[in-house]
C-alpha cells in the first residue's frame, strides 16, 4: 500500500466522511539561498518529495488532526484558535487563522497526513505542511484564491502567527512549481519566469548529512535581523535603500564604519548571493555546468564563511563534492546548520560518487548518510476530489 492510500485508509477508519486528497511538494533551492527575506532573487525547483493529505469538513466548529508518520494527534475549536505545543500542528492552524483573519467563514476539519518528505532535510517539510493544507482548505470550501494568494497567505501565516521572519521562497515553489523548470523569482515584486532545467549530462541529487537543523530557527532571526541592520546603516547614507535588494557592495564598503564586522559579512554575502544568481541563470541557458557547479561552490563558501550557517558536515560533503572529478560543484540547501548539500553531479559519476562521498561520510562521523535523486516536478495539487 502506498503512502496517500495508507493515509486515505487510516482517515477512513478515524473518520466517516469521504476526503479530498492533496499532495503538498517540497522544494529545492539551485542558487539564491537567505536572499528571500532581503527582497532578492531565488531559483527554487519543486520536487517529488510529498506530504499528503487527507481532509474533509466535518459539520461542526470542531478540528481533528492526525500526524500518521509520528501517530500524534491534536484537536481545537475554530472558536479558539492559539498556538500549540504541538508545532507541526501550528503550520495548519496558522492556515485557518490567517482565512479566519479574512472573515472567512469556516467549519471544523478532520485531517490525516503523512508523505516521504524528510523532516529538517532542508527541503522545506514545512512549506509542504502549509501549502498542501491551503490549497486543501481553498478547494474543501470553494474559496476563490489563486497559487499566488495562497503562497502569500501561507507565508504570512509563517510570520504571523508562527513567529518566523522567513521570506515567500518555500511556499511560493511548493505551489507555483513546474515541470521541468525552475522559479526565478523576485521576492519584491513576486514576478516570476520559468526556467528549463536542462542540465544536460548532469542530473541534481541531495545527500543529507543527518544533522537535523533545529538550530536554525533562533540564528535564522539572528541572521534576518542583521541584515536588516546592515541596510538600514546604508539606508542612513543612500537614497531608496529599502532592504539589501537595493545596496551595492560599493555602498557597502562605502557604510563599512557605520556596522560591525559581523552585520558587513552578512551583508556582502546577501549582496553577491544576487550576482550570482543573475550569473547563473546566463550560464544554465547556455548549458555551461562546470561553471554552474563553480557558482555553487561560491555560494557554499559564502553560508559557510560570510553567513556562517554551515556545519563541519555540510562543509565536509561539499569538500568530498570538489575533489571529485565527477561533480562539478556543490552547497548547502535550506536554512543551515544540518539538512542536505546540493550536488551538479554527472550522470555516468553517480554511482561512483554516492559510494565514495557515503564511505568517507562514515568514516569521519559514523553516520550512514542517505541521499535522494531527484525528479523536478509540478508543484502542489489536488490528488483526488470528494
């Protein structure tokens, strides 16, 4: 039985009513990476890694969710809607505040998920929660939104009302996400192209260094914060600086005096995280992947030294990455601290590259690392009507 049937199954036996099935997506990142919250530019891809869900309302003011994959369970009024203990639980009922927010009518859920989207891989298990549970709720009660209005919604329920300063990035991929293609997308503006992801004789693939990024969550604020510091002190000297979208690094170099060190790092990193990603959409139109994989080096050296959002795993899989003749480059995916690397690896090198980065990977931490082929898909949908 395969996973959404399993979930189907176990809703069944929880609940008496027939339920609409979703599958929400999660994503990968090419190049882009912490730009999102500053206003810049991202290449996101979605992927075929899946949470699914199973919903259906129920008559009453009454929700009912059930996590299949931790067998937890959590239950509230739409009445009373408050923070949990449970956060997994957070990510769906940050949905429905932010509908109810609207003045929105809705009636109680009865909701069973689960999927093979691993938790703190750094493929974004959270904008799936959110995504996949928007368009559900959207669909269940007829509400009249588009992909964009849910990919802001669900990113103002991660704001709001869970607190997390994040940028549109995850939700945006995981319900905008096309075939085939990347997202270029400007996190100001929200305007958007796809990209063709021909990578010609190189394919994509994750390892995950099994180092969860919990973390993160505080050094994320940490690093937001600090950003928005070092634009501000531009901001004191330049005209129109509204965020780090807006400085040059000679306007920063220019400010220098005026921000710690620290803030100034950070800064340049954000600052040339854009160049790189005009850069690199130029070499993937050209089919120049040795160059793409120099970029991603590029970047992993800025999260690793300017951002400082690395691990030594993380750093140690990238080194393995760029001794080996058949990777053309590769970095860090997702907010830091744990998750995946990125890998531009050839085709024909595969194979001879898992084996050789998982035993050394072993060797140094004792750790069986797992890794994940990818397959760039169409993003967030609808499984099954009632």
């Amino acid at each position: 039985m395969n996973t959404l049937d399993r979930i189907a199954t176990v809703f069944s036996e929880k609940f008496s009513s027939q339920p609409l099935l979703v599958q929400g997506c999660g994503r990968i990142n090419i190049i882009g990476e912490h730009t999102d919250y500053n206003e810049g530019f991202v290449l996101p891809a979605s992927i075929n890694k899946y949470i699914y869900f199973a919903i259906a309302e129920n008559g009453t003011n009454e929700c009912h969710f059930h996590a299949l994959d931790i067998d937890d369970s959590y239950q509230f009024s739409l009445n009373n809607i408050q923070r949990s203990e449970k956060g997994w639980a957070n990510y769906l009922m940050g949905i429905l505040d932010q509908l109810q927010q609207e003045d929105i009518l809705l009636e109680g859920v009865d909701v069973v998920f689960g999927g093979n989207l691993p938790i703190g891989s750094g493929m974004s298990s959270s904008a799936a929660l959110e995504a996949g549970f928007a368009l559900g709720i959207c669909s269940l009660f007829n509400l009249q939104k588009s992909r964009q209005e849910l990919a802001q919604l669900a990113h103002r329920s991660s704001n709001n009302f869970l607190g997390v300063p994040s940028g549109i990035m995850d939700q945006f991929a995981s319900l905008l996400g096309q075939r085939g293609h990347a997202i270029k997308l400007d996190c100001r503006s929200l305007q958007y192209e796809y990209v063709p992801l021909d990578l010609g004789e190189y394919e994509l693939l994750l390892i995950n260094t099994g180092v969860s990024h919990a973390l993160a969550n505080s050094a994320y604020k940490d690093r937001v914060r600090e950003c928005h510091e070092g634009a501000a002190a531009v901001g004191r000297k330049y005209k129109g600086v509204e965020s780090l979208r807006d400085v040059s690094l000679a306007q920063l170099e220019d400010c220098r005096s005026d921000m710690t060190d620290i803030v100034f790092r950070r800064c340049q990193y954000v600052i040339e995280e854009n160049e790189r990603l005009h850069q690199a959409l130029s070499l993937l139109t050209n089919g120049k992947m040795e160059e793409l994989g120099a970029l991603l080096l590029r970047t992993h050296e800025g999260l690793s030294k300017e951002y400082e959002v690395s691990c030594r795993e993380l750093d140690f899989l990238v080194e393995l990455a760029k001794d080996h003749k058949g990777v053309a480059g590769a970095r860090m995916m997702g907010g830091g601290f744990g998750g995946c690397t990125l890998n531009l690896v050839k085709t024909e090198a595969r194979e001879d590259f898992l084996k050789y980065a998982k035993k050394e990977y072993y060797r140094a931490f004792s750790v069986q690392a797992e890794h994940y082929e990818l397959e760039i898909v169409d993003g967030t949908d609808i499984v099954r009507e009632q």
